[in-house]
C-alpha cells in the first residue's frame, strides 16, 4: 500500500488526479462487498480522497481539498 501510495502522490504533483486501474486495485483490495470502503480510507489516511470508484474498472484519487 506505501508504494502505492506514493505513486499516487508522485502522479499528483503532475496532474489534478491519479486513476488507479482494476489489476493494480485487485493486489492490494482483493473484490469483495467493503472494497470501495476499504479504498475511500485508504484514500482519508493518505490525504487523498476518491473521486470516483467504477467496479471492475477503476479509482480515481485526488488530493483531499484543504479547509
């Protein structure tokens, strides 16, 4: 999950968001029922939030919005 998460990190510096495709989702949250969950904290405690989860395809995070 830290190498994850630190690419996703990497990708963000360049872009306004990171997509995270389905075999690359699959090594780290095997499918099940609380995937998306799962992901979502994944996500809270990197500082990042999903944007959007398509099952079966794939996650798009970007950077949690300051407040």
């Amino acid at each position: 999950m830290k190498i994850l998460a630190s690419r996703i990190a990497k990708e963000l510096k360049r872009a306004k968001h990171c997509a995270v495709y389905e075999p690359e989702l699959t090594r780290v949250w095997p499918d099940g029922e609380t995937r998306e969950a799962q992901i979502a904290s994944f996500a809270k405690k990197h500082g990042l939030r999903l944007r959007h989860y398509s099952h079966g395809f794939c996650a798009i995070f970007d950077k949690e919005p300051s407040r």
